[in-house]
C-alpha cells in the first residue's frame, strides 16, 4: 500500500510525516484495506481547503476534511486508487484545542481515522459503529 503525503511547505516542519503515514496505514490495514491500493494525502490552509470547497463541493468555506473516493484500478499501475483526502491543518488545530487534545498526534490521526471508518455512521450497522469505537480507543 502506498500513501503519498503532501504537506503545504509551511506545514513540513511542523509535522511528522512517518508518523502520520504510519498512522493512515494503521488505519487502513485495521479495515482490511488492499495492499495493492494507493491513497493520497495533502494537509494545506483554510485559503487552499476553501478554494477546493467551492470548485468541488460548491461551499465558499473553509472546511476540516474533503475526501475524493476513487477506488478504481490505475490501469499503468494495476492497482487500486482509493482517493484523495485533503486535510485543513488550522481546522485540525482548532477542533484539537477544543476537544482537549494535542493537534499533531491526537487529532490528525482522529482525522483520519475518523473519514476512513466513520464518516458513514448514518448508515453503519451497530456492529460497524462498535468496530470504530474500537479503532477510535486504539488510537
């Protein structure tokens, strides 16, 4: 599996970029996800996050998360590409400060942890919402 991190340039100091990919890949391991499958990744600014809103999504806001699901079969590499996830790190910051947690480590992973298992919990079984909680609690 491979995930490709794209950090705004003023943000690559201040994250850790091994263990942010280690933690997507946790994640997406923990959901039985396919080895031969690729993922993107871009954490950037309000500005950049707000403009992707509008074009995509038709919002002139800034927003935590936008997720593009691809899961189609990259026909040069054969395997499967699951998407693009871009990620506000100021959004990230402040939803941190208010839930009481360290905005590098707890809620970047919470972020993704949080799109890639639970962003459906309106349709999800209650078996399927336990299995978040659980993956919530191990990280």
């Amino acid at each position: 599996m491979t995930v490709t991190l794209d950090f705004a340039e003023f943000y690559t100091d201040l994250l850790d970029h091994s263990q942010i990919e280690n933690c997507v890949l946790t994640t997406l391991e923990y959901q039985g996800v396919s080895t031969d499958s690729d993922l993107s990744i871009m954490i950037d600014n309000d500005p950049r996050i707000q403009q992707l809103n509008q074009e995509f999504m038709g919002i002139d806001a800034p927003t935590d998360v936008l997720a593009f699901p691809a899961g189609h079969l990259d026909p040069d590499t054969g395997r499967v590409n699951l998407g693009d996830v871009i990620i506000s790190l100021p959004q990230a910051k402040s939803q941190a400060d208010l839930a009481g947690h360290h905005w590098q480590r707890k809620l970047i992973c919470w972020s993704f942890m949080e799109y890639f298992t639970c962003s459906s919990m309106i349709t999800m079984s209650q078996m399927e919402k336990q299995r978040c909680g659980q993956l919530k609690q191990k990280f």
